[in-house]
C-alpha cells in the first residue's frame, strides 16, 4: 500500500476521535481544526518513522498529545475564559444536545492542559493501558490522575451547566 | 446534574465533522510551530549567506582599489563573520529539525525545552559578539575610508555613527533582548509546567 493511500485510511479512521481531542484541549473549534491538520501534517512526515511497536492509533494519538501539549505558547493563545455571558447565552437559545456538548469541550478547555488530553481520551472510551502507552504515564499513576479529573470535570460542568 | 457517565455518552454521540482529505492537501494552517520557526531559520541563513557571498563578491570584483591589505581584511573578517551567523543558524535549524512528533510527550516537551533554552543562550552570548565582531571589522573598513578626508567630516560622520550603535545596542537592542528572554524564559516555565502534570502523582 502506498502511503498515500494509507495515509487517507489513518486520516478516515482517526480524524474524528482527533478533532474532539482538539476541541476537548482547545474548546475552540477553528483552533480545534487547525491543531487536526498539523497533527495529521506530523503524521504524514513521519510515517517512515513508525515501527509497529505499537497499533496505529497509539502512535497517531501520540503525535497529537504532543501538538496539543506544544501548542499553547503564550496568552494569546490560551482558551477562552468560560464565562458566564457564554454559558447564559446557551442557555438563552433551545437548549440541545449541541449545546451541551459545546459546554462540555468548554469545560474540558478550563483543565490542566495534560488532564484535558487524558480525560478527552478516557471520554472516548480509550483502554487505560493504551492511555499510559500514549502519555508514558504508569498506569496506576494514571488511574490516579483519572479518578480526580473525572471528579473534576463533573463538578465544574455541574456548575456551570446550572447557571 | 450530570455524572460522569451521562457526560461521556454525550461526548461519543458527538460527530464534530472533520474534512475529508488526501495526503499533501491538507496544507495551509495557522500554527505550524515548528514549520513557522524553521522557515524562518532557513530565510536568515540564506539572507547571511548572499550577504557574505556579495561581499566577497565586492572584494574580488569591486574595483576599489585599497591601498592597505587590512581594508580588504575587514571585508574578509565581515564575509567570515556573516558565515559564521549562518552556521549558528544552521545548528539551530538542525536542532528544530530534530524534535521528534512521535516520542513520549515527556521527552517532546523535554526536546523543546532544550530548543528554547539554546535559543535564550544564542540571545544572551552570540548575539552580543555577532554585534561587536561586525562593528570592529565596519571600524577597520572605515580607516581607509576616511583617510585624507575632512576631519570635521569624519568626526560627524563617526558621531552619527557611534550615536546609532550605541543606541541600537544598549537601547533598542537590550530592551528586545530583555523582552525575548522574558518571552523563552516563559514558554521553558510553561513546558515545565506541563512536564510537571504529566509526571506528578497526582
């Protein structure tokens, strides 16, 4: 198989759980694309480089950890503040599933940048193991860290999903 | 009031809609760290290496006709120095080039920590002697230049000179130095500060 062509197979594959990570680490959805295409940028310049030692998506997952993690460089660029002019305004409008999930991205953007990446992945129902692997984080490290993120994210969407 | 579950079934019935794409189309984008950097690495290298190229290029095919061998010296010394800048540049390119996508995070944000504390190290050491080594091969160029001239002329001419050096080196020059080592020496406390998430035990 080329690599074209396995490429476009990766990108059919992967893109989705990508973008949410993006979104989830961003809670931006232009910066959200823009984090995709330079992951699967990444992807596509080294792909000479993958061995097997682990399943596509572990690597794949990797190199977007990685671009999420060096993205947020300066003020800027960090995510908006939630606020609470935003969260009334969803709530203004019917209040749909769309919305929800746009205050869950929100309220995943307002974690620390490496527990918005391992949450959006446990949400994605990844195996803890696979997280490790991606992270380099030991497991029983990693289910501490899960244990209080989850408890974390519950308690600020909670809060501002009552605003 | 949601838990944990209700979020994460909302979170997998969510279809966010990507683009459909073919390898080499998906191009142009805002961000490009690494890209944006070592385009930017690779215009000053080659902007250093046609500057000392037309210097050299003035020396042998120039016509001017010194009359003393350090004249030449000093457009030999301003063609080397400019070489030498592109070889730092080329070092820093090749270090950038480096940084591996595909590592452990820990190790990436590690690679970039390096990257940025080299370039606050460039900033602090080689900037300075890049200035002074190009001022002291512009001074020895300038002896022949000015002999025989009007002394009031010379004197003006070095005033206005000296003037702007000095105010391009300790004014603007260390007010940018400050500012960008203020600006490395965050982006090194904030990849630290991520590197510390990842590894802390909690």
């Amino acid at each position: 198989m080329n690599q074209q062509k396995e490429f476009t197979g990766l990108y059919t594959q992967y893109a989705n759980g990508i973008k949410k990570l993006c979104l989830g680490y961003t809670g931006d959805a232009a910066l959200a694309d823009d984090l995709l295409q330079e992951t699967f940028i990444a992807v596509w310049n080294n792909m000479h480089k993958f061995r097997g030692d682990a399943s596509w998506g572990t690597w794949i997952y990797r190199v977007a950890v990685n671009t999420c993690l060096t993205y947020l460089r300066s003020n800027k660029n960090k995510p908006l503040e939630l606020q609470e002019p935003f969260v009334a305004a969803l709530h203004d409008e019917v209040n749909t599933k769309e919305q929800e999930v746009q205050l869950l991205y929100k309220c995943i953007s307002k974690l620390a940048e490496a527990d918005r990446l391992i949450i959006s992945m446990v949400l994605e129902d990844k195996p803890y193991e696979e997280i490790a692997l991606i992270t380099d984080i030991t497991e029983n490290n990693l289910r501490v860290k899960i244990h209080r993120i989850k408890k974390q994210l519950t308690e600020i969407y909670n809060r501002y999903a009552r605003l | 009031m949601q838990d944990f579950d209700s979020l994460k079934n909302m979170w997998q019935e969510d279809e966010p809609p990507t683009q459909s794409t073919t390898a080499p189309a998906i191009g142009r984008t805002t961000l490009n760290t690494k890209r944006k950097l070592q385009r930017q690495l690779l215009f000053a290298m080659i902007s250093l290496l046609l500057t000392a190229l037309a210097i050299a290029g003035m020396a042998l095919f120039g016509d001017f006709n010194f009359q003393h061998w350090y004249s030449y010296g000093a457009m030999v010394l301003m063609c080397l120095i400019c070489l030498a800048q592109s070889g730092v540049i080329f070092f820093t390119y090749k270090k950038i080039s480096a940084i591996d996508e595909t590592t452990t995070p820990g190790k990436h944000l590690q690679q970039w920590e390096s990257y940025y504390s080299l370039r606050k190290r460039q900033n602090a050491i080689i900037g300075p002697l890049y200035f002074l080594l190009l001022n002291v091969a512009l001074g020895i160029y300038f002896i022949e230049i000015f002999t025989g001239r009007p002394l009031t002329n010379i004197l003006i001419i070095l005033f206005i000179y000296c003037a702007w050096m000095l105010f391009a080196y300790f004014y603007l020059g260390k007010k940018n130095q400050r500012r960008e080592a203020e600006k490395l020496q965050g982006i090194i406390d904030e990849l630290k500060g991520i590197e510390n998430q990842l590894t802390s035990n909690r």
